[in-house]
C-alpha cells in the first residue's frame, strides 16, 4: 500500500507533500473529510507499534481537555484518535510495510530517501 494521511487545510502538510513529490500511485486521504475507519487505525498502529506513536500531542484539543495531566493507555489513545482527526500526527506516509509520522526534518527526510529508492 503507498497511501499519504494528511490534512488539506495543513500549511505543513501542504508544503510535506510538495516537497516529497509523490509519485501517481500513492493514494492521499484528507483526514478531514474521509476519516480514519477503525480498520486503517489498526493497520497504522500495527506498522507503527503503538497509538501512541500516531498521538499528536500538540492537537488543540489535546491542550483543551488537560490530557496531559491524565494516564492516558493505549485504548484511550485509540478512542481518540478514532473521535477526533486533529489528534493524527501530520502527515502519515505508508509505503508497503514503511511508515513515517509526523512532520519532523529527520522523519521527512527519511521518506524522501525511502521514495528515491
């Protein structure tokens, strides 16, 4: 699978996907407007490890909900991922059985080295 979650309204985002220059068989979802099913977060978490690994805590209502203060498990990260899609670290990029999350230099750079191969 080559598939691209990103949100079309993400300045970031928008400026990760035109430095990666995709090629025309990589799918993009806007999160925003088709949302992760229970299925694909399962699929994301199983190449990523955990859901705590695709959990933006940076997300507004992340702040908003004081979930910083709270011991949050696996199930919890889950349930919020699947309630709201800001809580999605942007972009997530699979290639076949590859991953990169999250807008960080060193993770963008590691999929522009994994697309050039």
């Amino acid at each position: 699978m080559k598939k691209m979650y990103y949100l079309s309204t993400c300045d970031t985002c928008n400026r990760i996907l035109k430095e990666l220059e995709l090629p025309s068989d990589f799918e993009l979802q806007d999160i925003k407007k088709d949302p992760l099913t229970p299925e694909q977060l399962l699929e994301l978490k199983h190449l990523s490890g955990t859901y705590e690994a695709l959990f933006s805590k940076r997300a507004r209502l992340y702040k908003e909900r004081d979930l910083k203060n709270k011991q949050l498990s696996e199930e919890d990260y889950k349930n919020l991922l699947l309630e709201h899609y800001t809580f999605l670290k942007r972009p997530v990029l699979v290639m076949d059985q590859k991953i990169f999350i999250g807008n960080s230099k060193k993770e963008v750079a590691a999929a522009k080295k994994a697309l050039s191969e």
